[in-house]
C-alpha cells in the first residue's frame, strides 16, 4: 500500500465538507477540534496554502505503555480571492499519527511561491 504524500510548504490544497481540522474562531480564546460541515464552519470549505509543516504531538496517554509517536502536522492559511492575506484565518491538522484532526488523503491542487519585494 502506497502512503500518501506528505504537504510541504508551499502546496495549496481546498478543505471539503466532512474533513476535521484544529481552528480557534475569532469569537473564542481556544483552539478546538471542528468537523467542516454545510451546517457549522462552512466559512472553512476554501483553499489554502501551507505556511509550515513539523512532526510533533507525540507523547504519553494513561501511563508509560501508552504511547502514541509523533505525526505530521500541518499549519495552512487560507487564502481569498487565490491570494495570499495575512489577515485571514488559521488552521490546522495532521497527515499521519493518531490525532482528533486527520486528513491523510489530502492533495495538493498546486503550488505556490512567496516572494518578497
């Protein structure tokens, strides 16, 4: 079986309806875990680029033999308009690992490339 391909800085990928991603609404002071749905956080159903990717979260659930290993995971911004703006917001999820927020079957739809002036 062939894994998928990890995101790299730089891909810009579309959520769909149904994925589950880590996001903190400007109207809260925390992150939780949200389901994308037509219902609740459809504002998330867009494209977005990938600011940074890292292998973390690992760590020990009920006791020393509970272990779960590091996954990949990934920082996107959304993008409006297929341009980059600070301003919008932030989420994130991980590819591999066992996490509430997976996308393991996300693809890249293209590239792109920051450059400063």
């Amino acid at each position: 079986m062939n894994s998928p391909k990890l995101l790299e800085v730089g891909d810009v990928v579309e959520l769909k309806i149904g994925q589950k991603v880590y996001y903190k609404p400007k109207e809260k002071s925390y992150t939780s875990d949200v389901k994308v749905s037509e219902q609740n956080y459809e504002e998330l159903v867009r494209e977005y680029v990938v600011v940074k990717t890292e292998f973390s979260g690992g760590g020990y659930g009920h006791g020393m033999n509970d272990y779960y290993p590091n996954g990949h995971k990934v920082y996107c911004r959304k993008l409006n308009n297929q341009r980059w703006d600070a301003n919008e917001i932030e989420v994130n999820f991980y590819q591999t690992g066992s996490f509430t927020a997976m996308i393991q079957d996300i693809v890249p739809i293209r590239k792109m490339n920051m450059s400063f002036s």
